[in-house]
C-alpha cells in the first residue's frame, strides 16, 4: 500500500466517524419522530455517502454493509417499511457495527470484522419478511455485546467541540494537518481513565431486550408526515464560519498573551513614575486591549456542552431500554462553554450520573404510576454558569434516596458502626463511599457500586465537587460544580525566606497568627497547633521544603495555613502571605515533573517564576518521592 | 538529535563555548536560542547543578549548570550565558561561561571519542574536534542532562526524604 493510499485510506476513517456520529444523533431524533422526511434523507445521503467512499478507498467489507444498510434505508424512505422502535434499534445496531468496522481499521488498515449476522437480519427486513411483524429479538451473540462495548465506548469519547462536518457528499476529506490533529485527539482519548468499560466488560451476556412492549405506543408513521420546519434540528449548520487550529497552536498563542500582559504590567508601571502624558494615555488604552487579547485568547479553549450533551440521549434510551423502563432525557443549556481539557474529562462521570439516574433514580413504571406519576421518568440535564463555575445539573424525577436505608446497608456492610449517628446530609453522601450499593439487585447498568465514588474522584481531580439534593418519593439532583478552566486558578502567594510560592486558594481552609500559647512541641509527636480546642499537626514550610536551619528564616511572626481538603488536616507555618491572584497555570519541563508536591508553576507579577505547592504531597513523607 | 551520525552528515554545525578553560560544543539545530543569564526561582528536592526554573517568554523552562554537571572549575571572568536547548520539544536552560562560535568541521577532523578506561561515565561524549591547538568535545545534551537528571533527581528526593523526616 503506498502512502496515498493509505492517508486516502486514513482520511475516509476519520470522515466515517463523523459520519457515524451525525447519522446516530439523527436515528434519535427519527425515533421520537417517526415520520420526519428531511432527517431520514440524511440518513439515506450519509449511508450513501459512507458506501460510496468506502468502496472508493477500497475498504469492501463497509461498502458491502452499508450498501445493504442503504437499501434498508430506502424501504424506510420510500414509507414501505414502517418506523418502528425495533427498526431504530436495528439501525442503531447497524450504525455501532460499521463504527466498530471503522474503529478496527483504524488500529489496522487490513482488519476485517464478520458482518453476516446483522446482514441477514438486514436481508430479512428488506425482502420483508420481518418488517411488519415484531421484531425478531436479538439473539444473545457476539453482535448484541459488540454494540454494547461499542456503545460505552463510544460514550467516554472526549467531545471535540468542533462543528458537524462532512454530512455531504463532495467533501474533501481532512487534510493531513487536521488527521494528525485528530490523531492526536484519539490518542489521548486511550489515556482517560475509563470506569464506564470496566463495568461493562463484565457484561457479557447482555440480551438486547426485546423493545416490543414500547411498539404499541409508537404513532403509525404514515400519519405523521410533518412540515420540515416542525422537525426538530439535529446539528443546524453553525451560522459563524469556524476553522480547525491545532492546540498547540492555541497554547503557543496563549502562552505570548500571558507574556504580553506582564509586559503590559511593567509598562505600566514604568509610566507611573515619569513620562509625558501622551504615553500614559497610550499606555492606558494599550492596557485595555491587552485585557481584551487575553480573554479572547482564554475563550479560544472554550467549547460547548452540545456534543456531550447529545450523546447523553443515546446513553438514555440504551439504559432505559435494557432496564424495561421508560425515561426521557430533556436537556437545556447545550451552548454552555466551558475548557477543553474539563470537557474531555467530565464525559466519563456524566454517562455514571446519567446511568444512575436511569437505574436507581427512576422507579419501574409499575410504581411510578402508583405513586400518581407518568408512567415516563423524566432526566433532565441542565448547564449554566454560575459566579464563574459551572454548574452541571442532572436531575430526575424519581424515588429519591432514602437515607436511613443507607444507613441500614451501610451497617450490614460494615462500613459504619451499628450506633453510627449520622446527619441526613452524612448518610446521602455515604453514596459516594467506595464499594457501596443499594439496589437489591445488581443489575447490568449499575449496582456494583463501583460507580459513584468513582465519579466523586474524578470530579474532585479537575478541581470541582458534587453535590446531591435529594426528596424521598420527588428525584434526586446531581449537582457537579466545575471551574470554567483549569489553565487559571486562584492562589495564594506565601513568602518563605526570599522565595515566593503559590498555594491554590481552594486548598486553604483559613489562615492564622497562633501566639506562643497555641504552638505545643513535644519530641515525639513533633509540633501541634491547638485551634479551638482541635490538635492540628503543625509543619514548617521551611523545613518541609529540606532547608537547613541556617537557612531558615529568622521571621518572628509567622503564619498559619490551615489546610483542609486532605483526608487529615493540618497547618503550615509560612513567613508572610503576600496576596491572593489569580494565576495562569505553566507545566514545567518533565525533568522535575516526577516532583508531586510541585503540581506546576505561575509567572508572578514581577515575571518570575513560583512554584505551585500541593501541600498534601508535601506533608507525606513518601510525598516528596516519585509515584 | 542525531549527533552520533556526525561523520554521515557532510557539513553538520556545532555551537562552541566555553566551561572554564575548557571548549565543548553541541549541535547548532538543537540550540533555539542563547540568552544571557536570567533571574531564576530555585526548585527544592533537585540536584546541585539544577538551579532551578525560569520565565522564557512566558515560557517555564529549567535552568541547569552544565559547568556543575561536568564538575568543570566556573571561569570567575567569564559572563555567563544561557543557551536555551530543544530536546525533542522540551526546552532546557543549560548555563556555560560563554558562547565562542559556531563550528562547521569537516567530517574527517572529527574523531570519535578515544577509548578511556575511566570510571566516568562519557557516553554523553559523541566526537572529538582538534582545532588549530585546541581540542573541542561534542556533547550529546539530551544524555548529559536529561535522562541522567530524572534518575538523580529520584535519588536526590529519596535522600532527602530521610532527612526531612
């Protein structure tokens, strides 16, 4: 295979995936919306269009699948087969399979994946054997698993944020610097941790349940012909016209920004103390439209929830669907941004809470209508900025936790003591405690209790929390409290001797001038700090950081940061608190990055650079070492 | 980096200086730039010869003391500057007296490294350059610095592990 042939080869793959993703988000909407003619053309131009490629770049297997796809397409199209919830299940299934082509030749040009299941089963549906009856329920083979994994895996997919491209036919495929661009995508995506694959790696004898019971409600679709204006967008054309930048590119940009803001500082400074009058005003001006470069430059990081959100619908209707339950997931606040890096991260946790909600929160539908509800549970996931985080909301409207029963199992489990007295607060948040499941029965989707603590960890890894507000008998929300980036945190700039560190804000709990009375020192357990009638281990930076006592500073007066957010808390003597600032976080080289209490730097004010310190890494012993 | 094919690339370019009295040079392509010496934050747990880190342009970047390194005497005199590396995409200050020139030798003036039976390690050593009076050492920075550093670094923390505790 020579070279052009292969990045033919290349660039059809990565179009494919695109491809994919547009004609899943249209089999959703084409199930809520049986009859809607403009989504089943594009459906049928994007199956033509990924056989017509296919075939082209020499990849046969798809182009022989997708040829039948399409003809099973065009039954649909031409309204002699009837849009039923089995006929989306089967185009689903169809749609999982040619991604798992795509993704197989993507690891290897010359993989080859079986398809002749799903083809009879396409074969059966377009000679019409099976097409008016219920379907035929999926057997329990290899096909119904490979869709399940793909689904899943397809779900911890970090979101792009790029714009839907390539639903036409007559598109270029991606140029070369966008396949790397992509490539490098993908490759990061197999370093995320991956929760959600691990539970269902287990699963391997999931049925596809039988969707039967949902066909009765299905409207016929014959009758239900709507004005393309009444049909809901799947991915409007983006009216802004967007461009395809490189990351690197962008941090590069930032990166000089950040500079040129310093210099701004320095300037600004210099003209306080002299200069004519033209200069200052100069300068001024000069200093608002740096301001403006930087924000601009910050927002350029920033993507919308959009993409994750919709995947979210696909993660509803497989769980609902596998449960036997009815749910519907309402989302709002898609155009929300927020940073590249966050967005990639919290996908992982989204799908657990979703998941969750589908499982624990919702009721069977049997007991949903008892208890005076409609028989389908609503999820609805909500984003909206809020004092400069954001807020992810995913409620439902279900049976509510039940704390005491927490409580209950959590004593037979163990984990608490039999006379543990804990706060209604205390017993909701033992949901996040490792190993810990309510549900009777473990079911497929969840139940392991091996998802919650999870997704607390991973949560609390990019700096944000999780909150729960429950009502017994009303739903349950999942509140996760993001920051908007992680390039910029809030810090707290400490003096030790002539050196300058930066200590995140959110990690001190408060700070404080102990008189000679508070400090205790004893020779076994070291120094204690008593505040408030608690006994705080107390360390000295100076000594923390291996300075000898030459070194050390001579400072009567010195501070104490109480620090919190570590299992066990304690305090740290610094010499002076200089201000807090918000500071734009700088990697340093990979030579010192084996060094855990340095989670990275800050250019300061005065453009040198401080260390950012991770007190908890600090105070261990082992901390100073290398993982 | 490529310095250990000298002798295959016809006219490759080395950048000289000076540590103490002696004269070093590494490959021009590897240099990005050379700057003099700049205000620098120490880092704590790292080796003596690891000075510290440093703003290059809004850019944190170590800074190391290749003089130390060697164990070379610091030329008192000499001004000191800093010649910014790229290893592969990672940036690193390395701190020389000075800078002298940039060298193109003929392949066939550049000899490799006499076999020493030496207890120091001198694979970081790529050739061996006799001009006019003077012999010129060609380094292979990646191995005098870095690879080298992350293990001393490990070390050095495991020491001083022990003695904070």
């Amino acid at each position: 295979m020579d070279d052009f042939e292969r990045e033919l080869k290349v660039g059809f793959l990565e179009e494919a995936s695109q491809l994919l993703s547009d004609a899943e988000q249209c089999f959703l909407v084409l199930e809520s919306n049986p009859g809607d003619g403009p989504t089943l053309d594009k459906i049928f131009r994007i199956a033509h269009n990924l056989k017509g490629s296919s075939k082209a770049v020499g990849f046969d297997d798809i182009g022989l699948f997708t040829h039948k796809w399409e003809s099973f397409l065009l039954k649909l199209k031409n309204g002699e087969t009837a849009v039923t919830v089995a006929v989306i299940s089967l185009l689903l299934l169809c749609n999982d399979h040619v991604r798992m082509m795509v993704d197989a030749l993507k690891q290897d040009l010359e993989a080859r994946v079986d398809s002749s299941e799903l083809l009879e089963r396409l074969d059966s549906m377009i000679s019409g054997t099976a097409s008016m009856e219920p379907p035929v329920p999926v057997p329990e083979s290899a096909h119904s698993f490979e869709g399940i994994e793909n689904l899943v895996s397809e779900s911890t997919e970090p979101e792009s944020g790029e714009d839907v491209h390539g639903a036409f036919e007559g598109e270029p495929p991606p140029s070369k610097e966008e396949l790397e661009l992509l490539k490098l995508v993908n490759d990061s995506l197999d370093d995320l941790p991956n929760p959600a694959l691990e539970v269902t790696k287990e699963e391997e004898n999931i049925v596809i349940p039988d969707p039967e019971p949902v066909v009765q409600e299905m409207p016929a679709p014959v009758f239900e012909l709507k004005r393309p204006e009444a049909s809901k967008p799947v991915s409007a054309p983006m009216q802004d016209e967007s461009i395809r930048v490189s990351l690197s590119r962008l941090e590069k940009l930032i990166n000089s920004v950040g500079e040129l803001v310093i210099l701004q500082t320095v300037l600004r400074e210099q003209s306080m103390s002299g200069g004519s009058h033209l200069l200052r005003k100069t300068i001024h001006q000069m200093g608002k439209v740096t301001k403006e470069v930087q924000d601009i430059s910050m927002s350029l990081r920033m993507v919308p929830l959009r993409q994750t959100f919709q995947k979210m619908q696909r993660i509803v209707r497989d769980t609902s669907n596998m449960l036997d339950k009815r749910v519907a997931l309402s989302t709002q606040g898609d155009d929300t941004e927020l940073d590249k890096t966050v967005l990639e991260n919290i996908s992982d946790p989204l799908v657990h809470l979703i998941r969750n909600a589908c499982d624990h929160g919702i009721e069977r539908p049997e007991a949903r209508v008892k208890a005076g509800k409609r028989e389908t549970g609503n999820v609805m996931l909500n984003a909206y900025h809020q004092s400069g985080k954001l807020v992810i909301e995913v409620k439902d409207d279900g049976g509510g936790i039940d704390g005491d029963r927490l409580v209950q199992k959590a004593i037979e489990k163990g984990i608490l003591k039999p006379d543990a007295k804990l706060t209604r607060e205390q017993a909701i948040h033992l949901i996040f405690h490792p190993g810990f499941s309510t549900k009777a029965q473990v079911t497929e989707v969840s139940g392991r209790g091996v998802g919650m603590d999870v997704v607390k960890t991973n949560i609390e890894a990019l700096q944000g929390e999780v909150l729960v507000e429950t009502e017994l008998g009303k739903g349950t929300t999942f509140k996760v409290i993001l920051p908007l980036t992680l390039a910029i945190i809030d810090g707290m700039v400490v003096k030790n001797g002539n050196s300058r560190f930066v200590v995140p804000l959110s990690h001190v709990h408060e700070t404080l001038r102990p008189t000679g009375n508070d400090i205790h020192a004893s020779t076994g357990m070291g120094e204690m700090l008593l505040l408030r009638g608690e006994n705080l281990p107390l360390f000295r930076l100076s000594r923390l950081l291996g300075q000898k006592k030459s070194e050390e500073s001579q400072a009567r007066e010195q501070i104490a940061m109480v620090i919190r957010y570590a299992s066990r808390p304690f305090a740290v003597m610094v010499d002076d608190i200089l201000g807090q600032q918000q500071v734009v976080i700088k990697e340093v080289g990979p030579e010192i990055r084996a060094l855990r209490w340095m989670s990275g730097s800050a250019i300061l004010g005065d453009g040198k650079p401080a260390i950012i310190l991770e007190m908890n890494e600090l105070v261990k012993p082992e901390g100073r070492g290398v993982a | 980096m490529g310095t250990n094919n000298i002798t295959m690339n016809a006219r490759e370019r080395f950048l000289s200086f000076s540590l103490g009295s002696e004269e070093y040079a590494v490959p021009l392509l590897a240099v990005r730039e050379v700057i003099a010496m700049p205000e620098y934050t120490p880092v704590p747990y790292t080796p003596p010869y690891f000075l510290g880190i440093m703003n290059l342009r809004g850019q944190v970047i170590s800074v190391m003391d290749m003089r130390q390194k060697l164990g070379v005497k610091a030329d008192k005199n000499a001004e000191t500057t800093v010649i910014i590396c790229d290893l592969g995409g990672v940036s690193i200050g390395v701190v020389v007296d000075s800078v002298n020139t940039v060298l193109s030798p003929n392949p066939d003036e550049v000899a490799p490294k006499p076999e020493i039976q030496s207890s120091r390690a001198t694979d970081f050593i790529t050739g061996v350059y006799r001009k006019d009076k003077k012999l010129i050492l060609f380094l292979d920075i990646a191995k005098s610095l870095n690879l080298e550093d992350q293990n001393a670094i490990k070390r050095n923390q495991q020491t001083g592990t022990k003695n904070a505790a």
